[in-house]
C-alpha cells in the first residue's frame, strides 16, 4: 500500500492537495492484509484518518468483489461522489462501482401497471405530482424515486408503486427483464465495489436466500464503516413488526388485484377484516412511549378479537389459494399467511431470546418483536460466509478496549483489532470544559442550571455553536427561554428539513443549532461556524425502553452487571460521536462542555473520560474566555 500512501506514494503524484497521513497508510495495510487472509479485523479511525480511501484502495488491491456499508446517507453520497471517482479518475479508471439502494427506492413496474389500471386517490390533490411520475416513468432509465425531484418524501402514492421484497414474482414476473431492481443487481453484479447502506444490507441478509427476494449479489468481502450503528439496525431486521397499516395494504392490494364484479363476492370477508382490525388495535393504550407487551395486556378480549381476525384471515387464504393459477394471487396469500403467523409470534408465543414490545403511532399501534441479543444471528447470517469482514468507525472503542463492541455483535474476542491514534491536535486546539458544581441531572433544579450554563457558554463563543440535547422536551424548554436573547440567530432541529437546516447553520457563521441525537453522528460542519459543542448530559439510554428493558434484565439473569457491561459502553459510544462534531479537519478548533456533573463526581466518569481525546480540562469558564480570546 506504500506505492499509493506513503510520502511519495502515486496518490501525491495525481493530487494536487495530497497529505501524507501515517494512520491512513497503517488502516490499508491492516485491511488489505486481512481481505488477503479472508480474515475479521476491528478498525477505529478517528475522524481526518482519511479512512474511506484507506479501505477502498486496500479493496481494490485485493481484488475481491466488496460490498461497503454505509451508516448515513451522507457518508454513502462522500463514497459515491467524492472519494471513489477521485480514485477511479487519478488511478482506477476501469473500476467498476455500483450503488444500491432499499427497494422502496425503486419504481416497481408490475405494481405501476396495476395502479394505473385502478387508481386509489383523492385525483384533484394529487393530480399534478401524478401527472409529473407518469412522465417520468416514460423516460427513466434507473427508477430511483430520488429523480423526481417534485415528488414530495411522504407522497402517498409511492407507497402503492414501489418494490416491495414480499411483492416481488422475481423470474416469474411479466416484467422481469424491464425491472428497475433486476437493471440494478445486474450492474452490481458486474461491479467491483458495490456501495450499500446498513438497512439494505441487513434487510438484505434477514431474507435467508429468498432468491426472488434478495438484492444484492454474491461477494466477497464486506467493509462495515460506521460499524458503531450495526447492533441496532440488525436488531430491527431480524425481529418482526406487524401493525395496521401492514394489513390495510395487503386488502387495497387484493382490492387493486379484483375486478369490479369479484369485488361484490369479497366484499364481506374484506370488510370483515377491515372492523377486526380497527376494533383489535383499539384495544391497546395510546401512550406517549412505546412499552413491554406484557402478559396482562393479553386481556380475555384481546383472546377474543384476535381469535376472530385470524379465522377471517384463514378464510382469506383459504379464497385467495383458490386462485392460486394467477402468481400473484400465491404472493397474496403467503403475505396474508405471514401476517397471521408473525402476529401471532408476537402476541401468544413465549420466546426469552425476543422482546415483544408496542409502539404508538398515531392513533394506532405497531406490535414488535426483537432479538435481545443479535449475536447469535450475525453467528449464522454473517459471520459462516467464511469471508473477510472490516469493521471501521471512529468510536468502536470503550476506555481503550473494543470488548463491548465484539461481544454485542458474537466477534471472537481474540480477532484482529486496531486503534489508531487520532491526527488531531487535541491539546492544542480543543478544550473539554465540565462545570465546577451542578445539580444532578434527574433534579429539578438542572433545567435552570441548563439555561444559564447555556446563555453564558454561547455568549463566550459568540454563538458559532450545536447545543445537542438528550430530549426534545430538555432542548424545547431551553431554546424558549433563550432564542431571542441573542443578536445571532439560534436554530433547532425540526423548525426546517435537516438538510436546510445545517446549510442554513454553516452559512451564518454565528449562529447556533439546537438539536437532539439525529445531530450527534452523520453531521460534517469544518470551520469557523462550529467552534463550539455543548452537550446537556451524558446520553445514557432511557432504562424503560422496552428493548433496554429486556437487555438489562438478561444480563441480570446471566449473572452480569448491566450498567458497567451495557449502559456505560452505549453512552460512551454516544458520547464520541457527539463529541466527534467539532474537530473535523486538522485546522480546526473549539470547545466542548459537557454539562452533566457525573463526569467529575461518580468513579465512573473515568471511563468515559479515558474514551475521550486527551484534552485539556478545566472547570472555570475564564478559561473558556481565554481560549476563543486566543483564536481572535
């Protein structure tokens, strides 16, 4: 890797700009070395290592087929449009890379085509965007919904068009060779470097080789970066939800799929359906938070009603399989079937390795069930492909140690690990600022102590500030109180798309931002208009969630201590990536204040200040004064 990282390595010959960093030169060698001996390897690269091209070229010299995962949108796009055609113009030209999206992304034509046939929609306010997709659709080469740029992201209709993996006929489909997904797998298929992000992948994986199903082809090698997010997305992906929505689309799918002369003799097995749900799912209390599905909740009634919805949905199948010369008749009846099965699970099937939960939404509740633990299935998905698997991010490890990291996603302890050493002058250019004496965060008194340690802190860095909050209420009550105390203009999060919002942010370089935890990661702001981090508290986990709940409990009855095994390592974690926002580039620099008073006065705020960057601390404000002094 030398001929292309080292001083004066090919990448100093094509790049006008090209700085020799001696981490990025460690990461390839240890990557390419373990892709070679198709082996795992842990990775923290601590932002300005110059980690995406460190992997990418240690891929492409292993020649192995790769398929990179991405945790956010923004470092997927930094892939796709900045880092892999700087390689491929100055060095790879021949390289071929695809980018592959979820499903909804894509136009499905099978479903378009039936849609058309019987549209389902108010037509005067919807007519103009419809009438913008139908010419789309004429002229589209990809697909991807991201071309229609008058389309709003919530537009209904895209929910009635889109692929769905349970909708797909696969081979079997009329539109088979035209397809959106089967254009794109195949130039995937072809491609070197197939770029994904965390949700496909997993969605992908939890599939278990349905081959009409599936998206992304075979390959050789996987590169996890922002591996930190994995334990949770996995989770999603191989639990189960079923919710009303889930069922009211399969009968406006069957609906769509009737004649108008079938529809008369459905009419009463359909409708039937349709008062069970509404009368099922109102049996189960709208709260402000989600909450265990515990056994008392399984009332006589509940028994009752779900009783009588899964003999209509038998009788469903039962008409549907009559049908069963038409394949997409058979797709309707195995999604009714699996409606049944996972509600089921969820509702009656005693299982200690999942954490049954509800989540309102609306006037409406989801129903879930989650694996505790995901290890066991990363064991059997992931880890028995036998292949080389990176794991990289920039907060992997806990206190100097990668073991919670391993043991949350069932890594072999002794693996292949590295931890490289940040390029950032910390000690010179940043300082960690905790308060001499504060209330206690649970207090009533903290959210006082919130509003002056704020106003005084934003006053000494002349705005130029993100101020992330563990709640939203914390973070409301705050900005009321402040937002015009000010002569530069505060933000908060919600008030305008994100995207708008950081553009809006890094503009005015004064300003400041009021967000929660979509602020913490994913969020690049270098320069001058981020010179200041100011965190609330430290962002443990809220202990009532069910899955937490359920995640503390099992490590209580393995004989474990959940706070120092789970709940510290999660909000250490949390709390580099919060931390990670201000220093992005080696010119920058700035302070952060962590106003929760545990961090000095409970041992284990050791932990996570040994986890920081080694900064400077102090508990008095004039240093503060002195520092942005200093930088003029």
């Amino acid at each position: 890797m030398e001929r292309y990282l080292s001083e004066k390595g090919k990448l100093r010959e094509v790049l006008p700009h090209y700085e020799y960093r001696p981490m990025q030169l460690k990461m390839a060698k240890k990557v390419k070395h373990a892709l070679d001996k198709e082996k795992i390897l842990v990775v923290e690269a601590p932002t300005g290592t110059g980690k995406t091209i460190a992997y990418l070229l240690a891929s492409i010299e292993a020649k192995k087929k790769t398929v990179i995962s991405t945790g956010t949108k923004n470092l997927q796009e930094q892939l796709i449009f900045k880092e892999i055609p700087l390689i491929k113009k100055s060095l790879f030209p021949n390289l071929k890379v695809a980018l592959m999206k979820g499903r909804v992304n894509y136009l499905c034509l099978r479903r378009w085509k039936n849609f058309i046939k019987n549209p389902t929609f108010d037509w005067d306010d919807k007519a103009s965007v419809f009438s913008s997709i139908e010419k789309w659709v004429t002229k589209t080469e990809t697909g991807d919904r991201s071309e229609l740029i008058e389309m709003p992201e919530d537009y209904p209709i895209w929910w009635h068009i889109s692929s769905k993996s349970e909708l797909c006929f696969g081979l079997k489909c009329p539109y088979f060779k035209e397809c959106f997904i089967t254009k794109m797998r195949q130039i995937a298929a072809s491609s070197d470097i197939i770029v994904v992000n965390h949700h496909l992948f997993f969605a992908d994986l939890s599939l278990k080789g349905v081959a009409s199903a599936a998206v992304i082809p075979s390959y050789e090698a996987i590169i996890f970066d922002e591996a930190h997010q994995i334990e949770k997305i996995a989770a999603d992906f191989f639990g189960f939800m079923v919710g009303a929505n889930r069922i009211y689309d399969l009968l406006n799918d069957i609906k769509q799929k009737l004649s108008k002369n079938k529809r008369k003799d459905w009419e009463n097995n359909l409708s039937g359906i349709e008062r069970s749900i509404k009368y099922f799912f109102s049996l189960f209390p709208i709260t402000e938070e989600k909450y265990r599905l515990k056994n008392e909740l399984i009332t006589d009634d509940v028994k009752d009603t779900t009783n009588n919805l899964f003999n209509q949905l038998d009788q469903l199948s039962a008409r549907l399989h009559k049908e069963k010369d038409d394949e997409e008749w058979v797709f309707l009846e195995q999604r009714t079937k699996l409606i049944k099965e996972e509600l089921e699970y969820i509702l009656f099937v005693q299982d200690d390795e999942y954490v049954k939960w509800v989540e309102p939404v609306g006037e409406n509740v989801i129903f879930h069930a989650s694996p505790i633990d995901v290890s066991l299935q990363l064991r059997q998905n992931l880890y028995s492909k036998e292949i080389p698997i990176i794991f990289t991010s920039g907060t992997l490890s806990v206190n100097g140690s990668f073991s919670y990291f391993k043991k949350s996603l069932g890594l072999d302890p002794d693996i292949d690990e590295v931890m490289l050493d940040t390029p950032f002058d910390y000690k010179k250019n940043c300082l960690l600022y905790l308060p001499k004496e504060a209330p206690e965060p649970s207090s009533d008194e903290f959210i006082l102590f919130l509003i002056k340690e704020i106003k005084e802190l934003l006053t000494l860095s002349k705005g130029r500030a993100f101020v992330l909050f563990t709640s939203i209420k914390n973070m409301k009550e705050v900005y009321h109180v402040i937002r015009d105390q000010f002569s530069f203009p505060i933000y908060i999060q919600g008030e305008m798309p994100k995207t708008a919002l950081l553009d809006r942010f890094r503009k005015e370089v004064s300003s400041s931002l009021f967000a929660t935890f979509s602020f913490w990661e994913g969020v690049d702001v270098p320069g001058e208009s981020l010179s200041c981090v100011i965190i609330d508290k430290l962002p443990f986990e809220v202990p009532t969630d069910p899955v937490i709940e359920a995640k503390i409990e099992k490590i209580k009855n393995d004989g474990g201590n959940p706070f120092f095994e789970f709940q510290i390592p999660r909000a250490v974690l949390e709390l580099k990536q919060g931390i990670g926002r201000l220093l992005r580039t080696k010119n920058d620099k700035g302070v952060v204040a962590i106003l929760d008073v545990r961090l000095r006065m409970r041992g284990y705020g050791k932990i996570f200040i040994g986890s920081f960057p080694s900064f400077p601390i102090t508990i008095e404000k004039k240093d503060i004064e002195n520092f942005f002094n200093r930088l003029g």
